[in-house]
C-alpha cells in the first residue's frame, strides 16, 4: 500500500471517530436559542459583531454547512465579521488541514479553494491530510509552490494554529462546526437552518448591547 493509500485509509479511520462529536455541534444545545459562553472571550475588534465558525476540512458535517454558512455570510451588514478557526481535536490529520487553512490564507488562495477543498476531501476522496498529497494538489489549483511550502512551515502558522487550539479549549467547542455570537453566544438548533436564524438574532442581540440597549 502506497504511502498516501496508507495516509488516506487512517485520515478516514479519524473520521469515523471523530463523527460523533463533529454531529453533535448543533444538537447539543436543541431546544434552546443559544449556550452561553462563561466566561465570555474577547474579541478583536469592538466596533465589529463578532461571528466565530469552528470548523475542520476534515469534517463531513463542516462540508454540508459551508455553502450555506457562505450565503449568510453574504448577507451580512457590514458591522459583522466572520471568521474561522479550524479545530484538531488532537488529530494529526485534522491539525494538518488546519495548517492548510491558515498557508492559503497567507498566499492568498482561502476563500478562492475553500469549496473545492472540502469536494477534494468528502467527494473526491483525496488525501489532503498528506502533506506531499496537499502539496501536488495546491500546485495544481494555481497556488505558487515555493510561497505555499514556506507559508505551510512557518513559525506564523504555526503560532496561529496553537492559538486556534487555545481558542477551541476556551470556547469549551466540542463539535463542529460550531457557531459563537460576539464570544458570548454559542449557537444553538437543531439543523443547519435553525441555526443560523438563531444567529441573526443573536446578531441583533449584540448590537442592542453594542448600542446599550436592552
């Protein structure tokens, strides 16, 4: 067996642990709007309503959720920014696809491959786990090898994804993907939709309390 077939069975051996805590990111709070978050995080940027996704490639649920996540987003005003944290878990496989994340987002090419990053993994069952897989597989999507490898193996990504990891212990995230309202809010419903009506209105709840209203 090849050493990406090897790489590839073992990323899918991870899935299928993972699958019960990926599923639940939702469920776990069915019945109620949201989980508040104690105590709540900072944000970044005080002027902004914060809306965090955390997520993995690796996650089939996170595939599902992404192109409606994507329409949201798109319909946001502009005193709302979303932003992603990709989870490990303390998986190596996941851990690298999170560092995948963060070298696109440095050379440029996130939000252009997102899409096809999880068809690769969940549809077309390529091995982006696998550094040398990910890396023939990049090239190929018009990413510039030598600024991707360097970005790959940077002291930055790596930094961003210990504070990713940091994040996912403080938010107290169990499954994925999971939705925070303004580091207060964890989303709550019972499918994808009912979530993210749920998060408008905590949208509209940060901003009454941004503004000081009740």
């Amino acid at each position: 067996m090849s050493l990406a077939r090897r790489s590839f069975v073992a990323a899918i051996f991870a899935f299928g642990t993972a699958l019960t805590v990926a599923s639940s990111a939702f469920a776990q709070t069915a019945g109620s709007d949201y989980t508040p978050i104690v105590p709540a995080q900072p944000t970044e940027n005080s002027a902004k309503i914060e809306v965090l996704e955390f997520f993995s490639y690796g996650c089939p649920h996170c595939a599902d959720f992404n192109p409606l996540l994507a329409a949201w987003v798109a319909r946001q005003p502009g005193d709302v920014v979303v932003k992603k944290v990709p989870v490990s878990f303390g998986r190596a496989a996941w851990a690298n696809v999170a560092k995948l994340f963060y070298a696109l987002e440095i050379t440029g090419d996130q939000a252009r491959l997102e899409a096809d990053i999880f068809k690769a993994i969940h549809q077309e069952r390529v091995s982006l786990f696998d550094d040398k897989v990910m890396l023939e597989w990049v090239v190929k999507k018009g990413v510039d090898q030598k600024k991707f490898s360097e970005a790959y193996a940077s002291f930055g990504v790596m930094s961003k994804l210990k504070r990713a990891e940091q994040m996912t212990q403080s938010y107290k995230i169990s499954g994925v993907p999971t939705l925070v309202i303004e580091g207060k809010y964890q989303v709550g419903g019972r499918d994808f939709n009912e979530a993210l009506a749920i998060a408008d209105k905590l949208v509209v709840k940060a901003r009454a309390e941004k503004s000081g209203k009740k």
